[in-house]
C-alpha cells in the first residue's frame, strides 16, 4: 500500500506551485519599468509623469498603497473615482491600474526607496500613464468634466482633437463652456455663453440661435445630436432643425489667473 504524503510535504508543494505561477502574494504578473507599458490606449497617453518629491505636495510613504493614495489626492484632480487594483508586486515594485471592460486605462509604478521631503525614504509614484478620456466610459469622462466629441460614425474622438469643458469656479466662469479645437486650441478655440467680460476681446458675438454663414465648414465632430461647424470668428453647434448655436472666437486666448 503506497503512503500517504505528509502534511509537510504537502504544504511544501502548495507554496512552490503559488510561487512558481507568481500567486504567492495574491497578485501575479510582472512590473514594467513604466507605467506606460501597462496601460491599454488607442493612442498615446494622455498624461504621463511621476511623483513630485523634490517640493511636494505630495509625499512618499510607509507602503505602496498610501503613496498611491497620497498621489490621488494631492494631484489627481484630473481623475475619475474609481477602484484602484493592485496588479502586480516585485520585492520594492508594485503596479496599479483601473480596468474597465478588459482594458488597463491608467497604471500607476510605486517604488520603494524614494527619497522623499525632509529627508524622507519611503514608497513614491515612480511613474504613472493615464489614457485619453475617449477611452473611458461616457460616466467617468463626464464625471471630471470633460466633454468628449464623436465623428460621424458616433466613435468617441481624442481630446487632443476636439474637447470642451467648463470655465474654473475660482474666477467666476463656470457658466462658460470652453471648446479647443487641437491640442491647446492650436486650430480653433471658442466660447459657449461667454461671461460678459470676454466681449471685448472677442471676434463676433454670442448668440443662441443663428445661422451659420456659407463659409463656415463641417468639422465632423458631434455631441448631444448637434453638428460643429466652424469659421475663423465663430463655432456654429447646428442642431437636427437646422437652427445653430453660435460660440465666437476669442482675438486671442483668454486665461483664468
């Protein structure tokens, strides 16, 4: 009769197999030396970096997941509310990503052993990658404020293309909607219910309903079932009728201090 292992044995065997499949601490798969490399975009990032532990705000700290959550607060304005998992972990690494229907859209690289303020030593973001808000679902887009655009086809476009969000509370100009046209507005910026202070630095006048002249050309980009037609003084939002919203340009860029 062939004897039974013993519990030892056992034990032994169960510790090398979680080991081998990198099970051992609950969460397998490698670290990528950046956070770049983990995240699942259509394009390119839409932001990307690392912890600022020179001047702050933000600090390292006693594990991975208070420096992460430490980073979150001081300079995750730009994020969504979401669940941060830990993927991965490596002696002095771990990864963290947010999913969402089987795609990585932003991972996080902490590291122990960064020198922090004040002579600290500890866990800091090493770096992060965030995808575009194109990529994201509507909700968590709409959540930080970021109004994405569609094509024609109804596919969410990069806001490196086209976005539009609303003006900071902190100088009064939430009632505005801001809409830049390429990165940094380079090919159009305009103003939707413009705060009576910008008229005199801008092209034309707002209006709520309009026609859009013959010059004024079809962007191709859509949201909430109206057209974006643009010429060099203004962006007509042309709805189903054919009655149009126009949102002037500004002589040049007007910025909130």
């Amino acid at each position: 009769m062939p004897s039974r292992p013993s519990p030892v044995r056992l034990l032994t065997v169960l510790v090398l197999a979680l080991l081998a499949s990198g099970c051992a601490d609950g969460h397998g798969g490698e670290v990528p030396g950046s956070a770049s490399d983990a995240v699942d975009c259509s394009g390119s990032p839409y932001r990307t970096g690392s912890g600022n532990y020179d001047s702050g705000p933000e600090d390292v700290r006693d594990d991975a997941r208070g420096a992460l959550d430490d980073w979150l607060e001081q300079e995750g304005w730009s994020l969504p509310d979401v669940e941060w998992a830990e993927a991965a972990r490596q002696g002095d690494e771990a990864l963290f990503t947010w999913s969402s229907a089987g795609s990585v859209l932003a991972a996080f690289v902490v590291r122990d052993g960064t020198d922090g303020l004040d002579d600290h030593r500890g866990w800091g973001v090493a770096s992060y990658a965030v995808c575009d808000p194109a990529d994201w679902p509507p909700d968590k887009s709409d959540e930080i404020g970021v109004e994405v655009w569609t094509n024609a086809d109804g596919d969410r476009v990069p806001t490196s293309l086209i976005q539009s969000f609303r003006g900071p509370e902190h100088c009064g100009w939430e009632e505005t909607t801001f809409l830049f046209l390429g990165k940094d507005g380079e090919d159009g910026l305009f103003y939707g219910t413009p705060d009576p202070d910008f008229d005199r630095f801008l092209r034309t006048t707002y209006a709520a309903h309009a026609e859009p002249p013959g010059d004024a050309a079809d962007t191709g980009y859509r949201r909430d079932g109206r057209e974006l037609w643009v010429t060099p003084d203004a962006a007509y939002l042309v709805a189903a009728d054919g009655d149009a919203e126009r949102w002037p340009a500004p002589e040049q860029p007007i910025y909130c201090d």
